[in-house]
C-alpha cells in the first residue's frame, strides 16, 4: 500500500452486510455460510475482518466514511449515495492529503 494513494472507504458493517447479502454471499468466501441468519452471519464475519484489518485501514491515505458523507447532507441512510457522489469524495479526500503532502 505504499505506492500510489489508498483510499478507505468506510461503509458501516450493516450497510455492507444489507448489500452483501441482498445479492447472495456465493461469490464471497470470506462471507459465505449455510447455516443462520445469512445478514446477521454476515454483520458477524464483516466485524471479525474490520477488526483484523483495522491497522491497516488506519494507515489510508485518504478515508471516505459514509457515515460522515450522511452527517454532512443531513442524512440518515448511507445506503442512498450513488457511486458517482462517493467517488467525487473520494477525489476531494485524495484532494485534501496532496495538499496536506505538499504543505500547501
């Protein structure tokens, strides 16, 4: 991850488990159980893997938290942003750590 830019995008567990198992978790190995409630199994799996992963997401580049894109638009649901509003903050996030790179 030290070459070029990473970008986190932080999306709570519970967003991502709701679009994880709406289209079945088949194709996710990590994810993928028979047994149980597949959204709870999921939220659970997500959790373990946030954390085990947590140092690394710390070390982003940039961060793009959902969560702070909702607060911001006085919304309550991240699940409603498009990919094109996320990618745009994700560019302004990049925007912000260029800048702060560079001591503008």
């Amino acid at each position: 991850m030290r070459r070029g830019i990473s970008v986190w995008l932080d999306v709570p567990v519970e967003a991502l488990a709701q679009r994880i198992t709406a289209v079945g978790t088949d194709s996710r190995p990590l994810l993928h159980s028979e047994a149980g409630n597949a959204y709870m199994e999921t939220v659970k799996r997500l959790s373990i893997i946030r954390e085990e992963r947590s140092e690394a997401y710390a070390n982003a580049n940039a961060r793009v938290s959902l969560e702070n894109m909702a607060a911001k638009l006085g919304q309550r649901d991240v699940s409603d942003f498009s990919p094109t509003a996320i990618a745009m903050e994700a560019l302004e996030q990049i925007k912000c750590f260029l800048i702060s790179e560079d001591g503008f």
